[in-house]
C-alpha cells in the first residue's frame, strides 16, 4: 500500500511507484508453469516432426519468460522505482519512455480487461517517439489506435491501488497545468 500525500511542486518533487512484487511474482510463476508444460510436450512427442516444431515453441517461451524475468520480476525483487512522477515530467520506468508535463494535453483511465492504466494525451507526440526503440515504435503506434495517444501506462505492476496512482497523476498534471 503505497501512501500520497499531495505537496505543491517544488524543484525536487518526485513521486515514486515501487513495482507491485506480488503480481510480478503470480505471473512469473504462471509463466514458469507454462514453460514446464511446454518443454514436458515435447519430451513426450515421438513424431520428430512435430518435436522440432515443439522445441522452436519451447525456445520462444523460454524467450519470453527470461525477458519477463529480466523486466519485471527481477526489478521488484530489488525494489526498483517502476513509474516517476517529477515535478519536470512523467517517466515510464519499465518501456524507458518520459514525456514533459508541458506536452501533456490530457489524461483519461482506460481498462484492460480486469486490470486498467492511464492513457495520457500528448500534443506533440514526436516526443515521445522519438526516444523509442525500432520494437516500440509499432507497439506505440497500435496504442495510439486503441487509445488516441501512443502512452498508456497499465498498473498491472504498479504498487498502490489504482485510483491511488491515478490520482497522483492527475494531481501532478493539474498542478502543471495550473502553473
């Protein structure tokens, strides 16, 4: 449970959402057992056929979960700062992405299925585009179609209720806008 307390802006303002251990920890075991399963198919094929077209799948998923592994679980096992809110601009820890509180021209909650995020409304979306990798540039240009703007932040891995981080985003926006 992560506690706010909204102060006006100053020079070091800085707000920091830890990741959420126990939701990074329940989807790396999900993802463990899945691998499991995965690779005990395989062991289980007599067809080599379909053994090599099973041991392609096992390599993707062992992929996936050491990526997961290496973006999530391990950064809430340290404790690592997952999303920032400076008094100069907002900053996405896990996808590397910031963007201005001058740029941003709204914010709205959006829902994915049982879990939600923000979606935050740019002005200038080359801002944010620009500092992306080749891999995140089409991600961002698919959540610019689903949501209107190319950042959207879940909180599947968020410490904190969401109407907690929620709110300390609109606070900070609305103190920025306000100034």
């Amino acid at each position: 449970m992560v506690t706010l307390i909204f102060l006006p802006m100053t020079d070091n303002y800085s707000t920091k959402f830890k990741f959420d251990l126990l939701s990074a920890f329940i989807a790396g075991m999900g993802l463990c057992l899945l691998f499991i399963f995965f690779v005990y198919k395989t062991s289980t094929i007599a067809d080599i056929q379909n053994e090599r077209t099973l041991i392609f799948y096992d390599f993707a998923a062992g992929l996936g979960l050491a990526y997961f592994l290496y973006k999530y679980l391990l950064p809430a096992l340290s404790g690592q700062t997952i999303l920032e809110l400076t008094k100069d601009k907002i900053i996405d820890h896990v996808n590397n992405r910031a963007v201005t509180w001058k740029n941003v021209k709204a914010i709205r909650k959006v829902r994915f299925g049982k879990s939600s995020g923000v979606a935050i409304e740019l002005f200038d979306k080359t801002e944010l585009t620009d500092q992306l990798n080749f891999i995140q540039k089409p991600l961002c240009y698919i959540e610019d179609i689903f949501y209107g703007t190319p950042l959207v932040i879940a909180f599947q891995y968020v410490s904190g209720g969401n109407s907690e981080i929620l709110s300390a985003i609109e606070n900070c926006f609305l103190q920025k806008k306000d100034s």
